[in-house]
C-alpha cells in the first residue's frame, strides 16, 4: 500500500478499534487508490480519504419489544449515514445475529463506492439489528419492525436517507417498516424505503435485481475472454433473495447450476437445481435446505460442509462477508474455475482475492457485481418519484444496461491506470473518483 495512504488507514484503524470487518474493507480499498493520489495530490490535501472513512452520521438505539410469550426483549438497532455527496444515503437494513457496528461500517462504506458506479444519485449507508428472525412468528417480526421504525423514522425520509432490504430483511419485513412509518408520520411517502410489495409502490425485477444483475456483470466479463454463461458449471452459495435469483438468471442464460447452500449446509444436484421447488422451500415455507434434498430425488445433502468443496467453473458467493478463504479458493482454481462474481458483500477473503486474481481467475468484487439491487432500488425511486409504474421488460432492460456500464466503467479504470482485468482496481478507482469530485465541489463539510 502507498505509504501516505497506509498512514491514514492507520489512524483510521485506531479510531476504530475492534470493528474487524470495518478494517477489512477500509485496507481493501486504499490498497487500490495510490494511483490516484499520485495524479491528483489536491485529494489528499482535502483530506478526502479521511472525510470518507468517518461516517457522518451514526445511529445506534434501542428496540424493545414483546415476544409471543409476553417476555420483554431487547436488540440494538443501527443506522450509518456514511456519505451524501452523490445523493441522500441508500443502503439496507440486516438483521442477523452477528450484527454489531462493525459489519454496518464495513457494509456501509463498501455502498458509497457501490452506489457511485452505479451512475444513480445516491449516497451511502447501512443499518440493522442484531434481531434474529429466524424462526420467530409473523406477529414477533412485525412488533419487531414496528419498534425499529419507531424511533428509526425520525432520522430517514425521500431526501434524507432511504433504507431497503438485506439479509433477514425482505417484502414481509419491509411491508411491516413501511405501516409503522407511515402511521407515525401521517405520509404516504412511498421513496422512504425501497423493495415495497408491487401492490404498494414497488418495482418489478427489484427482487431479483441484485441476483440477475451478479450473472450480467459476470457474464460480461466472461465476453472478454470469448465465453459465455452457457455450458458452465456454477456453484452458488447462499440460498436466499440473491442467490435464488442469480441461480434462476444463471440457468437462463444455460449454465448447470450443481449446488448451494444455506448457514446449517449444501445440497448437490448434479440434475440442475429446480428453482421453483428452491423457491417454495425457502421463500413460501421458510424452510431448510434440508427438505429441498428430502423431496427431490437424487439430490445429496452435506451437513455443516463447505459448499466450496464442490467444483466448479464458475462461483457465485451470494451468503455473507469472509465466507470463501484461500484455502477454498485454491481448491477451486486446482478444479478448473474461470470466474467469480460476488453477489454477496465481501464474501471472498483477502486471500482468497489475491488467489483468484494471481492465478487469472476474472474477479468480480461485490461492490460492482452486486450493485443491480440497489440500483434497482433507485428505479424503485423514480418510479415512486413521478407516481408511474414500468413494465418488467422495461425494468430489466434498464438493470442490464446499468450492469452492462459498471462492468465498463470498471474494465476501462482499470486499463487506464495501467492494470487491465482488475475489476478491484477498477471498482475502487471508479467509484471513489465520483464521490471524491463531488466532495471537493461541495466544499468542506
Ligand atoms: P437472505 O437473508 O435472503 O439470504 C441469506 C442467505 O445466506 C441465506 O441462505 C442464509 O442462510 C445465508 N447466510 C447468511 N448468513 C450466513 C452465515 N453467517 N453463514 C452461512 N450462511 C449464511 O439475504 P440476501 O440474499 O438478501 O443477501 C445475501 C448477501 O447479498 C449479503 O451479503 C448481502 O449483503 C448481499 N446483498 C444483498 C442485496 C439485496 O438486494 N438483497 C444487495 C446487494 C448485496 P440461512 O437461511 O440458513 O440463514
């Protein structure tokens, strides 16, 4: 790393002890941006890396509410609002139990350079809880939600900051935080939050964005090097929104999809997976894995494995953060992989990175390959914004444009300073360069 760049992500990492992920994320994108600062050392004068690395708002607050028993619980809620010099913060909410600032900051600062090569007016930010709504009633997710929007309403709004979905957070979820917001606040604001029900303000193809567009931005870059999705063998892991919907984009365009997997294990259908008996299993009866291997014959189920065991040509990572690590990743290259396109945020290791782009793997990092949801979410907002609703081809054609222009904006980056196929080097520069510009407009604030 460029030394000057090193000294501030020091300081950065000391003002921000024990946030690991937050750390991660933090070295991962100075590592790319030394160029940069040598062409343009007014950045660094204006202490932009600095600016960027300290949120300028954080939010943490309590929710208490009542489970089905009557019991008092109590989960913490957050909200980072990391960056509005592109347009009002954007981000999702996660609520898992794993959930600390530590893992809002790194996914909220991972959204500012998302959100800008996007090419949409949207700033960064992240929030959640720590609320696990796993195997909690309908009636317990929504006190739940209510509670969180509760005191979370007075900080978001159209202009201000505009949460959506993410892990454990869906339409149900959603719906439940749009009821609450509206009843406080008496307005039928309909851009407060993005991955609203069709009926009620959403957008088609919102829901499968974010997993299309991971198979798009991939696609493209298997097109360099003359192939295509068709005839791949692909392994996904993860077995929600995402990975479902990229498994679905994958099997269209003629690719094998052979296994995924959700946190207890992984399934292997050499026959292809039948999404539609995935998407009964996990989306209609929140189900297990488990039951899709019991109904289909022929199908194996691996307890507690890595789904990274099984070979592929292509892997899409759709679960969460520092799920794929270089021991993994060698196993993969040795079994002839060609490409990777992260749907999840993070998911691959700093070593597993360096395997894959060592060993010419094409490489794309989540904040470009998965930047199709929260694009979506600001078609959701113009189409809130002039009260219209668009056709699902319309909408689509726009996702594979906008995908189709990241991975552009990414290749050529990275060919202008110098390291062509680095889609690392290319996202990070990409996006940090809009937001950088767009700061030193706005003047020091
Ligand atoms: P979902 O909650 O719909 O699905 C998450 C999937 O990942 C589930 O199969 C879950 O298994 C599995 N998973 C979650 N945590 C773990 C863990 N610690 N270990 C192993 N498996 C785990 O979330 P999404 O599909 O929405 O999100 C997946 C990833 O994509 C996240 O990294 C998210 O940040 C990223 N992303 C999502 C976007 C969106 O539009 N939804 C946009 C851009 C990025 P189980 O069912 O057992 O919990």
């Amino acid at each position: 790393m460029d030394a000057r760049l090193e000294a501030i992500r020091n300081t950065v990492l000391a003002r921000n002890p024990g946030e690991a992920e937050f750390h991660q994320a933090v070295t991962e994108v100075f590592e790319s941006l030394g160029p940069v600062h040598d062409r343009h050392p007014e950045l660094l004068e204006a202490a932009i890396l600095e600016r960027l690395c300290e949120p300028e708002r954080q939010i943490i607050f309590r929710v208490p509410w009542t489970d089905d028993s009557g019991r008092v619980q109590i989960n913490r809620g957050f909200r980072v609002e990391f960056n509005s010099a592109l347009g009002p913060y954007k981000g999702g909410l996660r609520f898992h139990p794993s959930v600390y600032l530590g893992i809002v900051k790194f996914l909220g600062f991972e959204q500012i350079f998302k959100n800008a090569l996007t090419g949409m007016p949207i700033g960064g930010g992240k929030g959640g809880s720590d609320f696990d709504p796993r195997g909690r009633s309908d009636a317990e997710v929504m006190r739940f939600c209510q509670s969180f929007m509760t005191e979370l309403y007075r900080h978001i709004g159209e202009y201000t900051d505009v949460p959506a979905g993410d892990i454990g957070v869906g339409s149900r979820e959603i719906g439940y935080l749009f009821g609450q917001y509206k009843r406080i606040t008496n307005r039928y604001e309909s851009g407060v939050l993005t991955g609203k029900g069709m009926s009620w303000g959403g957008s088609l193809v919102r829901p499968e964005a974010t997993g299309y567009g991971t198979v798009i931005f991939t696609q493209e870059m298997l097109k360099t090097r003359g192939s295509s999705f068709d005839g791949q063998r692909v392994v996904v892991s993860g077995s929600g929104n995402v990975a479902i919907n990229a498994i679905a984009k994958a099997q269209t365009l003629g690719a094998s999809v052979v296994a995924c997997s959700d946190s207890s294990g992984y399934i292997v259908d050499e026959a292809g997976i039948d999404v539609a008996l995935l998407r009964e299993v996990k989306e209609v009866e929140r189900g297990r894995l488990k039951d899709y291997a019991v109904r289909r014959p022929g199908v194996s189920y691996v307890e507690a494995g890595s789904v990274w065991d099984v070979d592929a040509t292509v892997a899409l990572p759709c679960a969460t953060q520092n799920e794929l690590d270089g021991d993994a990743a060698a196993r993969l290259v040795r079994n002839g992989l060609v490409a990777v396109g992260e749907g999840a945020n993070m998911p691959s290791t700093r070593d597993a990175v360096s395997v894959f782009q060592d060993s010419g793997v094409l490489f794309g990092p989540g904040k470009a390959a998965n930047a199709g949801g929260v694009a979506t979410s600001a078609l959701e907002m113009q189409q809130n914004a002039s009260r219209d609703s668009w056709s699902f081809e319309h909408t689509e054609q726009r996702l594979t444009e906008i995908m189709v222009g990241i991975h552009h904006r990414c290749a050529s980056t990275a060919d202008e300073y110098g390291d062509p196929g680095n889609y690392v080097l290319g996202a990070n520069i990409g996006g940090f360069v809009k937001v950088a510009d767009a700061m030193l407009a706005q003047g020091l604030i």
